[in-house]
C-alpha cells in the first residue's frame, strides 16, 4: 500500500513539474483603447480622472492596468494587461469589454493633452482643460457621498444612491452638465441646514433625469461625490 501511495505521489508531482513546464509565465501586453471619455468641470483641488473604454481580443488577457507619466502639461498613459496562455491549449476567442478608470492626480490649471498608448497603431490623442480653484478647499461646494448609480433599462432617470455621514446636510440642487461629446457630469450639491453635525449616516436615493443634449450612443456618467471622489458608470443614451 505504502509504495502503490508513493508511486501515485510521485505521478502527481511529475505532473504538476510538466504543467509548469509547458504553461509559460504570464507577461504584460499593451491593450487597444477604443475611447476616451474626459468628464468637464475639473478644477486644480480636484483629483481628475478619466475613463478608457476597450476590449480584450481572447479570455488569455485579464487584470487591465493603465500607468500614468506626466511630461509638463502631457500626461502619458499606457493600457497594459495581463496575458496568461493555458500551456498548450489555445485561448478562448471570446471578445471581453472592459472599462477602466484613470485617475490624473492633481493638477495645476492649464490644457493638458492626453495621449494613450503613445506609437502604437491604436494611440488616442485627447485634450483637457484645468480651471483655477475658486477656495482652498476639496471641492467647492460639499456634494453628496454617492456610493453607486442604478440605471433603468429604457429610462432617462438615473438614481444616485449611497449614505451621507449626518443628517444636518440636504440636498440642494443637482447640476448635470456636458463636454459637448460624450460625457455628463453630474454635481449632487448639498447645503448644511444645521449648525451641529453629528455624525450619523443617513442614507439617501435622488433621482436624476438626464437630459439628451448629447448625440452619442452610448455616454459616460461621471457624478461627483463627497471629498473629491467620484462614481462613473456608461449610460445608454439613445
């Protein structure tokens, strides 16, 4: 029994050495980029971010990985990801979409340019604008701490939801503006109605129609949430 548990034993280890020996080691691989969406409305407190849209020739790629370098007022970004092939075995042709957010940092105002991929037959050049700061502060007015966006299918309406750390600020007005291509940012202000705020999370929906001012298809939602954070999602706008 002891050498028929050996001899099993040995015929494991020897298959999991030849598996390691076929299946080479994942590498990193440059990753088209199809689109570019740059919400408007950053100013120099804000942590800009952006989104690439894309997709995946084969399911040997996964984990997509955009790095960021900054020459003066151009900021390179090179999407990258991980290609794994199973040994032998040949990669699903499965077309995977993927979407993936960028977040710029903070930066000074001025026009940047944007360039993703840079010499690849696929680069996307792209431009954004930094206005200056109106205070010191974060963000300018206090916004809502949106956590998601829930969509209809069919619907205009989109609705924010997520929790705000007390009770002491309401919701004031909900700006929802364009770039003139393809993205609506939307600002969910809120205005302090009390002096003392203690804290307790108050959790809070508000709906948001969104207007068809854009002639895109298909357009990013960019909202602005509490502490210069932001929750962005694609929105079907036909």
């Amino acid at each position: 029994m002891k050498n028929k548990l050996t001899v099993l034993l040995g015929v494991f280890c020897t298959s999991l050495a030849l598996s390691a020996a076929v299946a080479p080691a994942p590498i990193k691989r440059t990753i088209a980029v199809s689109h570019v969406y740059i919400p408007y409305g950053f100013d120099s407190n804000d942590t800009s971010t952006l989104l690439l849209e894309g997709a995946f020739p084969n399911l040997c790629y996964q984990n997509p990985e955009a790095k960021v370098t900054h020459e003066g007022n151009k900021i390179n970004i090179e999407m990258t990801a991980t290609y794994r092939k199973p040994g032998n075995a040949q990669c699903a042709q499965l077309v995977l979409p993927f979407v993936q957010q960028v977040s710029l940092g903070i930066l000074d105002r001025g026009n940047y340019e944007i360039v993703v991929n840079e010499g690849s037959m696929e680069e996307k050049r792209e431009g954004l604008y930094i206005e200056e700061a109106a205070s010191h502060a974060v963000d300018s007015y206090v916004y809502a701490n949106v956590e998601y966006i829930e969509k209809k299918e069919d619907s205009r309406t989109v609705t924010l939801v997520g929790y705000n750390p007390s009770d002491c600020f309401q919701l004031k007005e909900v700006g929802v503006f364009n770039n003139d291509k393809d993205t609506y940012s939307i600002t969910p202000i809120m205005e302090q109605v009390r002096a003392h705020c203690p804290m307790k999370m108050t959790p809070f929906r508000y709906e948001v129609e969104i207007p068809k001012s854009l002639k895109v298809r298909q357009a990013l939602l960019h909202v602005r949430s509490m502490n210069g954070n932001s929750v962005n999602t694609l929105f079907n706008n036909h």
